[in-house]
C-alpha cells in the first residue's frame, strides 16, 4: 500500500467505533461521509450532531475537517479526517440561506440531487431530464460563494452540464463510472466527464455494485477501467469514492431507493465484490492498480492528492479567489 495520503470521495456507512477503525485499518486518512440523502433541515442538523458526539466520543479515530490541511493534519496524528457530505440538496428544502448555514456546520460537499428529479435539476434515473432550473442556479452559485464542492454523481445529465457551464468554480463526480464500463443510468457518459475535467473537476471511480457490472466483476476489470479513465481524463482528474456501505441492514437501502416519494418494497443490499468487501481492501486495491501499470506517481494522485487539489481550491469561499467573482 502507497505511504502516500488516501482519501476516499464518498463512504454512507453507519458510523461507530467498528467502522472507523475500518476505514484507518485500510489506511484511508480522509473520507467524505454522507449525513444527509432525503433528510430535511432539522433531520440533517440531528444526523451532523450525531457526528459531533461519535467525534467527541472517539478523538482517538476521527476528527470532523473542513480543508485539505486539516485532512492533512488528521492524518498525520493518525485519525481519520471526516468531510461532511450530503448526497441531495433536500438539506437546503427550498432556502437558498441554508446552503451558508450548513457550511458553517461543516458541510463541504453537496450533490445535487439524488435519483428523482428536485426542486434543482434531474437525476440520472429520471427519463426526461429538464436541465439546472433557475432554483438550482441559486443553489449552485451559493455553494460557489461560501466554498462548497458541487457533486453529480447521481444528477442527470442535461443538469450536469448546465451546473457545470453555471459553476464559477470546478466541480465533482464522486462516485461513478464511465458509461462504457457499465451501460447503467447511473454511469456517466463522455461528454459530462470530459465537461466536469474541462472546468478542473475530478471523477471518483466508484466501487458500488451496480455501477462495476455486478459481484462478478474482478478487481483487475476494475483496475483496468481506472487507468483507462487515466488515458482518457488525465492523471490529475481520476479519484476513487468507493460508495463503501457499511453497517447497515436492508431497512437502510429500502429508505435509500424509496425516500419518501414513493411505497416502500423489500429491498436488498447487493452484493459486494469479494475483493472489496470494505474500506480496509484498499491496500490490496492499490497494489493490484499498480500492478496492472500505474505508475506510483499517478496513484499517489488517484488515491488521494487530486481530491486535494480540489478542495484547495473549491472549499475556498469565491471572495479569496483571485480572478473570481459572482
């Protein structure tokens, strides 16, 4: 395993002692860890103070961070940096002002929206995707000003391209895949990552079941698409979020494919490839990455150091960048 920094682009574990101590024994320093997906304003609040009391409960494994040097510095005292995500804007609910309130708690990454078209754009399963409205221009440009890293891994494509012709500032795919590794809804195609690399954004290589073709799919498949992805996007714009899920048992993906807009079913979680079964099958991920031909300086930017190029920049409010302005 690289000595380098490694940070995973999305993990929406159920977090305690055991799955933190999973993420450091796999020798991940930093995670994006989702806290909100269909939740509310007040509900997203509880979920970041439930964060605040595992933090204080555990200072020995995690630290909530809010910048690249943070993670830096989380790592070398050996606990794990946690940036606060959400995977939807329904946080936000229909305030633009709450986007500054949640950065203030710590959020620094927010995906637009999750599945099912909102009151920002379409999702990736949306059959008619009707584009960034005008709502999540407002939305885009807030998370701009204050410094927050606009994701859109599970946006449809039209919105994806509006939101990243609208972003003053580089923006993200955290945990997905090339379309032509896995013909799914939820893959993306050429045009939206090559748009997302054009503006200084970076893809994150997702390890999720049904965006790797399922179980069967072997780790050198994978490997393979990942430094093809190199070729195509360049080395500076190819991540990993693995999507890691741990902890939970079927009620949680029930909530996760359901939400609240429709009757819930008996769902399933799939299952995992057994070479990545969690976050601490990262060290045999990266070997076998470099085994396949990845040259060690290109998988030190991989599995981690471009996420922080990102976040020097992004998480930056627009008002420090020079040039910039809305």
């Amino acid at each position: 395993m690289t000595k380098n920094l490694v940070f995973d682009g999305l993990q929406i574990s159920n977090w305690d002692r055991n799955t933190l101590e999973e993420v450091r024994r796999g020798g991940v320093h930093g995670i994006n860890a989702t806290c909100a997906v269909w939740e509310g304003t007040l509900e997203t609040i509880r979920n970041i103070g439930d964060w605040l009391v595992l933090q204080n409960d555990s200072p020995d494994l995690a630290r909530l961070v809010t910048s690249a040097s943070e993670i830096r510095e989380a790592a070398a005292d050996g606990v794990v940096g946690v940036v606060l995500g959400f995977q939807n804007t329904s946080p936000f609910e229909q305030d633009y002002s709450t986007v500054e309130i949640f950065h203030k708690l710590g959020v620094r990454i927010a995906q637009l929206t999750y599945n099912i078209q909102n009151y920002v754009g379409g999702s990736c399963y949306d059959p008619d995707d009707s584009g960034l409205t005008r709502f999540g221009g407002r939305i885009v440009e807030e998370m701009n000003r204050v410094g927050m890293l606009v994701d859109l891994s599970h946006v449809g494509n039209r919105t994806s391209l509006d939101a990243i012709h609208h972003s003053i500032k580089p923006v993200s795919i955290t945990h997905a895949n090339p379309l032509w590794f896995s013909d799914t809804p939820r893959n993306k195609p050429d045009e939206v990552m090559q748009a997302v690399v054009d503006r200084g954004g970076v893809v994150g290589a997702c390890l999720y079941p049904n965006v790797i073709g399922g179980a069967e799919t072997t780790r050198e498949a994978f490997c393979d698409m990942v430094i093809r992805l190199v070729d195509q996007l360049g080395p500076d714009h190819v991540a990993i979020g693995s999507d890691s899920a741990r902890n939970w048992d079927s009620s949680y993906v029930t909530f996760l494919r359901d939400g609240r807009w429709k009757p819930k079913q008996n769902v399933q979680w799939p299952e995992w490839s057994a070479w990545f079964q969690s976050p601490e099958d990262f060290p045999a991920l990266a070997n076998a990455l470099s085994d396949r031909g990845l040259p060690d300086e290109v998988l030190t930017k991989v599995l981690g150091e471009n996420w922080m190029t990102l976040f020097e920049t992004v998480f930056e409010p627009a008002s420090k960048l020079e040039g910039v302005g809305l």
